[in-house]
C-alpha cells in the first residue's frame, strides 16, 4: 500500500509529532521524526476516531 503522510500544521519541527495516512480500513499512524524507519500503528476507523477525540481532550498531556 502507499501512504500519502500528513502532519499537522501546528506541529514544530522539533516538537513530538505524528503523521497519519489513509489506509485500507482506517487510518495508519507513523512517528514523524522516524519517517519511513518508524513502525506503523494500523487503526481501524473506529479505533483512530476514538485516538482523535481522545487527542482533542488533551488526554496525552504530561
């Protein structure tokens, strides 16, 4: 499968960030600054719908 990668544009380019891509049942997730190295997280629609809101909700804030 080929991905076509996002990452939002509120990222810094030092900070922690993901890139997300449409795939087959879902959406795949990658670690930006890995690129291609980094391991995929495949997600199915309802999985990366629940990871959205809980991203939304600041439920990953340290």
């Amino acid at each position: 499968m080929v991905y076509t990668w996002k990452k939002s544009s509120r990222s810094a380019p030092s900070s922690q960030c993901i890139e997300t891509s449409a795939a087959a049942r879902g959406a795949a997730v990658r670690d930006s600054k890995l690129g291609d190295r980094s391991p995929l997280l495949h997600l199915s629609t309802s999985q990366y719908a629940s990871f959205i809101a809980a991203v939304r909700r600041d439920h990953f804030t340290s």
